[in-house]
C-alpha cells in the first residue's frame, strides 16, 4: 500500500494516551522543591494537559490546567481524572492560542511554573525519548516521519536521531488547514496562521516558536501537509488493519505515506510515530462512516424504476445477485422528477470499493434500470515533493 516497508511506534498506548507524558514527566522532575510548591499552569488541547496531569498527580504538584473549550470531551474527562484533587481544569478560548493566553495570565497572577506544551527545552528533550527508542528497537531505519503541530516532538526526535545517525531521514507533518511550520519555514520565522478546525486537533497549532523551527530548520529533511480526507483514511486503515485507535494527529504521518506525498520514501524501511489515540467515539463513528464513503465501501445509489408491484423486489434481488448489501433503501413516488407511472429509489450500499460500484452500476445499467451514483469517485494518486526548508 505504501511501498516501503513501515513499523509503527505506538505511542497511542501510553498511560494517558499519547506520547506527551515523556516531555511532561521530565519538565516536573527537573522543578525544584520551591517551584513545586509554587504549582503549575498549562495549556493544551488535551494530550499535553493527560500527561501534565498525570505526573502532576503523581508528583503531588498542584496543576492548573487550561484547555480549549472545543476540545473533544474524552480529553477533558481524562484530564480531570488523572489530575483528581491535585488542581483544575479550566475551559477557556476557541483555540490552543487563546488557552495558552489565560493559561500565561493565571501563571504571572498566581506565581506558577509554567510548563508549555514545545516551547521548552526539557519538553523537547522528553518528546525525543522517542527518537532514541527508535534507534535501539530498529537500528536499520532509514526513515522516521513525524506528525508536526508546535514542533516539540519532532524536534525532540529530530536532535536524537540525527546526533546519532545523521543518513536516517526525518520527515514532518502538518494538517493543511493549519500548516504553522510549512508557513514558518517558509518565512524563516514563526508565523500565525488563520485559525481553523481539523480532526487532528493534537496538532492543531496556529504557531511554532523559534526554537523549534530552529530544530526543525536544522535537523528535519522535509514537512508535508495532508488534507482532513486523507487523515481520516488513515484513522479507518489502522483500525481496521492494525486494530488499533489512533486520533488524527496520530494517523497523520501514515496519511502522508498513503497518500504518496512522501515519494523518496519508495522501498525504504520507515519508522511511523502514531503519536496519539485520545480521540472521541462520535468522531470515531463519522470518520469511519465518511471513511468507507470516501473509500467505496459504502454508497449511494438514485435509481428509476417502473412504479408496478414486484418492481422493487426485482431491484433487490438484482443488488444481492451482485453481493451489495443493502444499508438502507427509500422509495420516494411523491417528491421526485419521475413520471407518473415511475419511481425513484435511493438505496445506500454497502460495497467492496469502488471497482464493485462500477460493477454494481453497469449491472443495473444492463438490466434497463437507470441508476446514478452520488459520492466521490476513484481517486487519482498525485506525488507532491517535500516541502524544502529554509537554509
């Protein structure tokens, strides 16, 4: 599928659920007697603040922590357990920058420890755990890619790998709808891009800071974007290939692979980071069911019949004889174009791609019915080069 041999490093099965507890856990260790005592005070989308939280809990360190106010409901439930009475949660801002605004303002008003989410070097250091680890589970990578959102991990893991095998190739990516290090590289300085909603909220960052940019200026080989489809896609293949959940900035770097953006990768063994799996039910249950759209698995079919008894019944028996499983079917005579000795069918299938569809529809096509097809098509893979850093 991807044309290189991958291993996948399941950061999605940690105690809280991403890898951000490595950055987290080391930030708290370092803190001294009087900054524990002082508290601390975070912001994040939801993975930053479990891991906060949990060391925070476990270190006994009294922890504010500030998340979006549209951050998926199972980060925020997780959050408040793992923290238990060892502080609070607050919502506040529509976004991770407006968070990390009153998280600032709690933390000069009560005299706190701020712990950011990257824009800290021990943070960093934490995330790049990860990049050792790589180089001791599987020392003949060639290639590791890496979901990008303030940059913190991928920088962590960039200087671990690089400072210790400088031929393996370290990739990124972003979301297209919030590619604050493309945008950054770009201008050779950070830069806020237009807020925005994605599904892969864990890397929905408006801006990288200058440290990591200067990482990822230094260390990273290339940054890629991927569309909110393409993610979603790859959320469905590691569930029902890997059986395993990841949210969307977790599936992002294997969005990059499949969808070919990362071409120079052909034949190579590639390391892919699923570096979280905190994503709610319900957008489980739409990305699977927009998945299967998007993939041909299921669709929906407009079909003209004669408005005579049994003629339905032949339409069904025809789909089974093609092995489409009916998923749901309406027969609307009232409020459709048809003509008065007609009717149309709007039947929703459960297919195996979208070869079958073709089937399915040249099948009815033969047999006299007049069938229509609404959903995407086939997609035409496209190979788009690595975006080229700044020097």
């Amino acid at each position: 599928m991807t044309g290189c041999k991958v291993w996948l490093k399941f950061e999605n099965l940690q105690m809280t659920g991403s890898f951000k507890e490595r950055g987290a856990c080391n930030k708290l260790l370092s803190l001294s007697e009087e900054e524990r005592a002082r508290g601390i005070v975070c912001a994040s989308a939801g993975n930053h603040a479990q891991g906060v939280a949990f060391h925070a809990a476990r270190l006994d360190i009294d922890a504010t922590i500030v998340m979006p106010e549209g951050t998926p409901v199972v980060k925020v439930q997780s959050t408040r357990e793992f923290l238990g009475n060892h502080g609070r949660v607050i919502l506040s801002g529509a976004n991770f920058d407006e968070a990390c605004e009153r998280a600032s303002a709690i933390c000069a008003a009560e005299n706190r420890i701020f712990v950011h989410a990257f824009d800290d070097d021990l943070v960093i250091a934490g995330q790049g755990t990860i990049g050792l680890e790589l180089l001791e589970q599987n020392p003949y990578l060639e290639a590791v890619v890496v979901a990008v959102g303030g940059g913190g991990l991928i920088g962590g893991v960039a200087v671990a790998i690089k400072e210790t095998n400088p031929r393996i190739k370290v990739y990124g990516v972003e979301t297209e709808v919030l590619p604050s290090m493309s945008r950054a590289i770009e201008a050779n300085a950070p830069v806020t891009v237009p807020a925005a909603r994605t599904i892969a909220e864990g890397i929905g960052v408006r801006a990288v800071s200058a440290r990591t940019l200067e990482l990822v200026n230094r260390y990273v080989d290339g940054v890629v974007t991927v569309d909110e489809e393409e993610i979603a896609r790859a959320i469905l293949l590691l569930l029902e290939r890997e059986k395993t959940v990841a949210e969307g900035a977790g599936a992002a770097p294997l969005a990059a692979l499949v969808g070919g953006h990362l071409p120079s990768l052909a034949g190579k063994k590639v390391g892919l980071i699923v570096c979280g799996g905190n994503i709610d039910v319900n957008v489980i249950s739409r990305i699977i069911e927009r998945g299967l759209v998007r993939s041909g698995r299921i669709v929906r079919l407009e079909v003209r019949i004669s408005d005579a008894a049994g003629s339905l019944a032949r339409l069904t028996t025809l789909l089974g004889s093609v092995h489409a499983s009916i998923i749901e079917i309406h027969h609307d005579r009232t409020f459709s174009d048809a003509a008065l000795n007609e009717t149309m069918v709007d039947v929703v299938l459960e297919t195996r791609g979208f070869d079958h569809v073709e089937e399915i529809v040249k099948t009815l096509s033969n047999a006299g019915y007049s069938a229509q097809s609404h959903g995407p098509q086939a997609p035409t893979r496209t190979s788009v080069a690595p975006r080229k850093l700044a020097p």
